[in-house]
C-alpha cells in the first residue's frame, strides 16, 4: 500500500489524492435532472455591486439634498418640505393668511 511504502497516514494520502483530482467546473449542472450549476450554491457574505451602488447613490442625493436646503430662507423650506412630504402645500389664500407669506408681503 502506498501509505507503507511512503511511510505517511492514510488520511494524507486520501487528501493529496483530491489534490491531485481534475478541477470541476462551476458551471457543472448539480443534477442532470434538475436545473441549477455549481456555482448557484456559492454564497457571497458581501452585499450585491448593485446594493453598495444604491446604497452610495442614496447618501449622495441626501449629501445633496442636506446642501441645497441650507441656502432656503424659512419660507422657501417650510414649502419644500411640505411638497417633499407628498402635501401640495397650502393655498396662495391659505399662505397669505400665514406666517409663511407675512413676512414677505409686508
């Protein structure tokens, strides 16, 4: 037997032995009776190229977003916030009637 003649543990023959073996593919079919490869199996810890980009575009827009409200004057920003909040915000009447329009008017 070989691990006799090599004086080693069988266990590390066994282990060079898959050394050894022919690489497989990752695109090898697990079965040849249902569809998936290899490779499907694999599992990446790290998040999708897809969600790092959505996520570094996200804090983009809010860097963006963060600057552009600091040059509003109150007026201008209580009605951007109030349009960004899904309300049409109030009417022409209803902001002449508030203090949002006083300070402007007079």
């Amino acid at each position: 037997m070989i691990t006799k003649r090599l004086a080693v543990q069988e266990n590390n023959v066994v282990e060079m032995n898959r050394r050894l073996g022919s690489d497989v593919s990752l695109n090898t079919l697990v079965r040849a009776d249902e569809a998936g490869e290899m490779q499907d199996w694999l599992v990446d810890p790290a998040s999708s190229p897809e969600a790092v980009y959505a996520q570094e575009e996200a804090k983009q827009r809010r860097q963006a977003l963060a600057g552009a409200m600091e040059v509003l004057n109150p007026r201008e920003r209580c009605i951007f916030e109030a349009r960004l909040n899904g309300n049409a915000g109030p009417s022409v009447a209803e902001q002449a009637r508030s203090r949002i329009i006083r300070g402007a008017v007079s």
